[in-house]
C-alpha cells in the first residue's frame, strides 16, 4: 500500500512571517494525517524552510522547490544539497514546469539534481507534464515518456524506491483548467508503466501524484485513481483553510 501524500508548492508566495503562521497553524493537521496514513508537506521559498522546519510539526515534510546539483562553488544565486541538509531538509522539488519554462531546466539537468539528490539520501519529487500544445497535438504521452526515461537515467531499483513523481499537465497549472479525472490516471498510470519498464517491481512502491487546479471541492476524485497517490498543489496550499480542506477531503 502506498501512503497518500499532499504536498503544498507555495512558489514565490509568503514572506517568513506569514510562512511561520502557517507553519504554527498546520500543526494539528499533521496529527491528523498521520492518524490517516497520510504524508503531509509543504514547499516553501529557500528563505522560510527553516522558519517553518522550526514552527512545523516535525512529521510536517519541508521541501525545497530547487537545488543546484554541485556542491559547492562558482555558482552565483544557487543553493547547494549539503546548504539543505544543514538546515535538516531532506526533500526537494526537481523539474517543476515554471522552472523548466523560465529557468531552462532540461531533462538532463533534472537528472544531474535528481542523482545528486538520491546520493545524498534525500527524496526529489520529479515533475513532469506536457503544455497545451503537446496535448491538443496528442503527444502527451511520447512527451512525458521522455521526461522519465531522461530525467531517471543511470539510477537503481534500489536507488528509485523512496522516488516521489507528480504529474502535472501545464495547461492546468493555475488556469483553473483541470485534466479530468481520466486524464490525470491515464498519464499517471502511463507514467507506472514506464518505472516498471525502467525498473521493474520497484514501480509498486513509487508514489505518483497529480497536480493542476487541484481543489477541496475536487481533490478526493483524483485520489480515488489507483494510479494516484497524492497531490502537488499550488494555489490551494497557500491559505491554511484551504489547505485544511484539501487534507479533510481525502480522510
Ligand atoms: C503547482 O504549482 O505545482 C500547481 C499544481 O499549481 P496549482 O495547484 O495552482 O495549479
């Protein structure tokens, strides 16, 4: 069985004040998810992951949304893997679309933090997903297929079982635009398909989520997918009703 996770990705939004009152407020919710067999997370900026490691339940998971795959150098405005680590941070956003879209985070980069990552011992959530185009054209899956194979390249069985994958069609991301339920486990289980040709067994245990325009009102539908193990939501995670809601909703 894999465990439910919810994962918050607040982007550039919440100054550390207003990420600490968050933080404060969430720590009931994490009690409660846990009760659930639920994981329950959030992806602060670089500049509030300790505030809210510090004010957090500590079953509450603290993700960065970036890393740098070096550890350390010439590298003017990165932060590196052992930067996270001081800071007891074990999880990290890699490949998000805004990132691939404005910061021309390639496949092959994705897969340089993904490996630098695993080595390290901590999770990347990988994201993947096609933009409008892609999808209007019905190259979806050829698309998303080679987010995997590239951006997984070179691991392990052993190396990809903690892996967390979150499928997030562009087209969806903040439009209020969802892909129906249909979608969202048709490419989810397409994705499986492809872990278990990469990797076999292991592909059972990755835990798969869905992400775009994912709300209360709509979030225990995906999750009822059996290829959906989770959400990654943006603009839903950032107020704590909200947020408490999505958690509510999928008890
Ligand atoms: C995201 O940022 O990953 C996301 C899915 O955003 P939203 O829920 O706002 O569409």
């Amino acid at each position: 069985m894999r465990r439910k996770l919810l994962l918050g990705n607040w982007k550039m939004n919440k100054l550390s004040s207003e990420a600490k009152e968050f933080a404060v407020q969430s720590k009931p919710l994490v009690a409660l998810a846990q009760k659930n067999n639920i994981d329950l997370g959030v992806a602060p900026t670089y500049l509030s992951l300790a505030t809210v490691k510090e004010n957090a339940d500590k079953g509450m998971i603290v993700a960065a949304q970036n890393v740098h795959f070096k550890e350390s150098g010439a590298y003017t405005g990165e932060v590196s893997i052992p930067m996270l680590k001081e800071f007891g941070i074990d999880w990290v956003l890699i490949g998000h679309s805004e990132r691939r879209g404005y910061d021309n985070e390639t496949n092959e980069k994705c897969n340089l933090k993904i490996k630098a990552l695993i080595e390290n011992g901590m999770v990347p959530v990988y994201c993947c997903g096609e933009s409008l185009s892609t999808f209007e054209a019905g190259q979806t899956k050829e698309f998303v297929e080679q987010q995997i194979r590239v951006g997984l390249a070179d691991l392990t069985k052993e190396q990809v079982k903690d892996l967390v994958v979150a499928y997030e069609p562009i087209w969806s991301i903040g439009t209020g635009k969802n892909a129906s339920v249909e979608i969202a486990q048709d490419i989810c289980g397409f994705v499986r398909s492809i872990l278990r040709d990469m990797f076999g067994e292991v592909a059972e245990k990755i835990r798969i989520l869905y992400g775009g325009s994912v709300k209360p009102e709509n979030i225990k539908a995906y999750l009822s997918c059996p290829d959906v193990d989770g959400a990654l939501v943006g603009g839903a995670s950032l107020k704590i009703d909200s947020y408490e809601g999505l958690l509510k909703n999928i008890l």
